[in-house]
C-alpha cells in the first residue's frame, strides 16, 4: 500500500495498492511537493520498469485552484522526466476537457494539464462519463501499447 493523506485535515489524499507479487517500490517526492495529492511508485519486471503516478486535483477554478494546478503540473514533470513507460490515474477535475479534440478553455488549469500531456506524450484512455456527462477520472498513459483495453464500471 502507497498512500498520500491529505496535509493540513482528516480525510482526503490518494491511494495505491499493489499485490504483493508484484516487486514494487515508492518514490519519494521532494519536500516542495508535499502539499500535492499525488502519489508515485515504479513496478520493476524482468522486462521493463512501469512508473505509476496517482493523483488529485480539487475542483477550484478560482486563484487558489490555477496555483494548485501549477503545483501539481510541477509534481508530474518531476515525475515524468524517465525512460519508463508512466501512467497516471486519477481524479484530476477538468470537466470542460474535450479528450477527443485535446481541447481546453485557456484558463491555467485545463489549458496547462492538456499542454502537458501533450509535451510528454500521453493518451487520455477513459472516453465514457463518471459524473452526468463529464469526464472527471482520468487514465493517462504515454505508452501506447500497455492499455489495451479499458471499462468503466
């Protein structure tokens, strides 16, 4: 198990639970990431090393929001700058995200996250909605040939 708790309350933050048959390690994020909800860990095969970012964005589109769109944007550079095939989950709150079109309104937040993936090569998996008909949770991957299939349920 691999988690992040929320900093400053009770309740809140990310998790990741990898079966035990699986060699798995945790990467320490440095201290000026801590306050981001975001949690990492590599999976090492006998083939290849598969990095796998979890994380959470708060639905804020206001000041606090952009800053902490900026903060996390930051986390998940340091955080893919590998060799490794990266995927990331989550729960990252940009419903006005067009995945399709890889459009976004240029507000800071959905603009900065889709110029990201973007920059780093990554595919938006999840295509059904899990809120009215908003596409909130998110399957990132920057390795075309590892999702292969994905439901949502």
């Amino acid at each position: 198990m691999y988690r992040h708790d929320r900093a400053g309350r009770v309740g809140g933050g990310v998790l990741a639970l990898v079966s035990k048959q699986f060699n798995s390690y945790r990467l320490v994020l440095p201290n000026q990431f801590l306050l981001v909800e975001v949690e990492c860990y590599e999976l090492v095969t006998y083939f290849s090393t598969y990095r796998f970012i979890i994380a959470y964005r708060p639905p804020d589109f206001n000041a606090i929001g952009r800053d902490y769109a900026k903060r996390l944007h930051d986390c998940l550079r340091y955080l893919c700058h590998t060799h490794h095939t990266v995927t990331i989950v989550g729960d990252i709150n940009l419903q006005n995200a067009n995945w399709t079109d890889a459009e976004a309104p240029d507000d800071n937040i959905h603009s900065l996250f889709l110029k990201f993936c973007s920059d780093y090569g990554f595919k938006q998996y999840v295509t059904q909605p899990q809120r009215d008909s908003l596409v909130l949770h998110l399957v990132l991957c920057n390795n075309q040939y590892v999702v292969s299939k994905l439901e949502v349920d």
